[in-house]
C-alpha cells in the first residue's frame, strides 16, 4: 500500500479495506428464539453456581464492563489457590470473528470453547460436565427460559443449549471503535497522531498477521519468527496437532481494544504495550523501531479501543436457587472424572 510522505493525512478507507474490515453494529436479532437463547446465555455467562465453590463465573476472569478480561498475568479460579497457568486470559469481545478459540486454537468455535472452563481444573474446576447441568436443573428459574430458548424439545436442560447459550450471547461482545468508522469513510474518526501510528503500521508489516475483521486472530504465527522467543516452555499449537512443526505456534491475538487488555502475549509477561510493539518489530520482524515510533504505533492502536455495550453486558437478576446447592450436587459426590477439553486460554 503506497503511503504518503506527509504522516497525519488520510488513508483512503477504500484502499484500507481490501485488507481490514469494519465491525458490524450489535442489535438485538428479530428472531425471538434466538433473542431467547442469547438472554439465556447472558444468565449462564454471569452465573457463578457454575463453579465448584459457587464463587466464579465467566465474568470473573472476561469481565465484561473492563474489555473482557481481568488485567491480571494468570486468573485465578474457583478452587482455593488454583491459578490457570501458564497462560493469559484472553478477551471475549469479538472472538466470534476468529478462526479458533484459545490460543492454540483447540476449540473450533465459541460453543466448544464455552464446554472448556466448565470442567477445568484451574478454573471453574466442575468434576464433569453433567455436573453442569445438575446445577442448572435444580435452579427453578431456568426451566421456563431453557423451553422458550429451545421449544419443542421434551428435556431442554443439558450441555449442548448450555454452551450454545452461552455462545449466543457471546456473539453479540461487539465493540466498534474510531477505527471502524474510518474503515467505513469517516476519515476525521482518527487523530492525527493515530493517522501517523496507522502509517507506520503498515510500513513495519504489522498487517502481515494483524488484518481483517478482528486485526487478528486469523491465522497460527510462530512467536520467535525471526528470532527465538526466550520462554519456550509452552508448546503452543504443538500440544493439540501433535506436530513438532508447531511448536511455539500460537493462536495470532485480536488488536481490539489492546490498549485495555494488557499483560500482553500468551504467559502476560509484557506489562505495557509499547513494550508489546518492541518485542514483535524485534522478534517477529527483525527491525528496531524507535520509542517515538512504538508510542505512535500505540496511539494509532488505540483508535481500536470500542464502545462497550453497556444494555447488553449488564448483569441480570440471578434466577433463585432451589433447596440444594452447587456444593451438593450429585456430580460433585459421586464423581471425580474431569473432561480434558478445559481452559480458559
């Protein structure tokens, strides 16, 4: 893409699409059976009784009204002093439009993802996923928002409309930002300062893996291209295709909202996100690029930053247990076996 010599003037959005694509606007669907399961799902997605100690949710570690994610290098999960290392907790806003869930890309979509953190042991730490669905039948409330999620079917409680709940509502975490409105012609929608950072990230190659719809998370890049990374004790994609040619692979990370999501990169070494930029210009593409351009870089990062959903992420009304708690369930004492799909990252 040829770039102009003068560092704040316009990019033309035209020409900015044939590699990046604006986000859609959320809106609540027409179809009322969906509308039915996404308010289901924003229900689960809140619910804490889905945890082993009734004290963790989805939302505890991807909080929704802080970008999706908890700011911390590694989450802590239900059980006490469990931490889900060694890996970051990724944001949930807008993996939708990515080609895989979690960093190493294991779970094919949003509602395999959503079976994972159920049953792991660092996180929600469930003995099995009929456990789940134990807890949800004895919560009354849930009987008649499961039949107008999933009517006709005779037993509407179980794991598959549990995590396509969930998933549905997850679908809506959209956060267009000043840089979708640019894409879309509104070229005063960046700073000039932006317009500057947005120059020279694409003059460093930064496009090469962050493009599309989600700046990211589109494709599997080794970490450590041109040079290697110094922490290789996670495998990355190696551990799910069994491949050596995938070692340190991992899962390209979405740059929306970036500037609020840090610690950065799979194990959340990186504090800051100038720092982030330093290290990819240096590993990834063997450049030095000055603290002048990494702040510029930054800035035009920035612009990525979204409008929260604020009717659509708050929290609902938690539907009134029955007589028998989380901690009583038949699951938790009859049972002992852990699905191997879990986690969170």
């Amino acid at each position: 893409m040829e770039l102009s010599s003068t560092p704040p003037s316009n990019i033309d959005p035209a020409a900015l699409r044939a590699r990046f694509t604006a986000l859609p606007q959320n809106s609540d669907p027409a179809d009322q059976v969906q509308l039915a399961r996404i308010n289901l799902g924003r229900q689960l997605y809140f619910d804490k009784r889905l945890s082993r100690e009734s004290n963790q949710s989805c939302n505890s570690c991807h909080q929704l009204t802080n970008y999706g994610v908890d700011n911390k290098q590694y989450s802590p999960g239900s059980m006490p002093g469990a931490i889900d290392t060694p890996r970051n907790t990724p944001t949930v806003y807008n993996a939708a439009f990515q080609l895989s869930q979690f960093w190493d890309g294991r779970a094919v979509n949003l509602i395999a993802q959503a079976h994972g953190p159920l049953v792991a042991p660092k996180e929600m730490a469930l003995h099995n996923l009929q456990e789940a669905v134990d807890i949800v039948a004895r919560v009354p409330g849930y009987a008649p928002e499961f039949r107008q999620a999933f009517p006709g079917q005779q037993d509407p409680v179980n794991i598959e409309n549990i995590t396509a709940s969930i998933a549905a509502f997850e679908q809506g975490l959209i956060t267009p930002s000043p840089w979708d409105r640019y894409l879309q012609g509104d070229t005063a929608a960046l700073t000039p300062a932006q317009k500057k950072g947005l120059k020279l990230y694409l003059a460093d190659g930064c496009d090469t893996c962050h493009a599309g719809r989600d700046m990211g998370g589109i494709s599997y890049q080794r970490l450590g291209d041109v040079y290697r990374w110094g922490n290789k004790s996670d495998p990355g994609r190696e551990k799910v295709t069994h491949s050596a040619t995938d070692f340190m692979f991992f899962k390209v990370p979405t740059l929306r909202n970036i500037a609020k999501t840090g610690p950065y990169f799979h194990d959340g070494s990186v504090p800051t996100l100038t720092d982030a930029i330093h290290l990819m210009a240096d590993f990834q593409a063997g450049q030095t690029i000055s603290d002048s351009d990494a702040a510029s870089i930054a800035a035009f990062l920035g612009s990525m930053t979204g409008t929260l959903p604020a009717s659509y992420i708050a929290a609902p009304a938690e539907p009134p247990s029955g007589s028998q708690s989380a901690g009583q369930s038949e699951g938790n004492k009859t049972s002992s076996i852990r699905e191997s799909s879990g986690g969170r990252s």
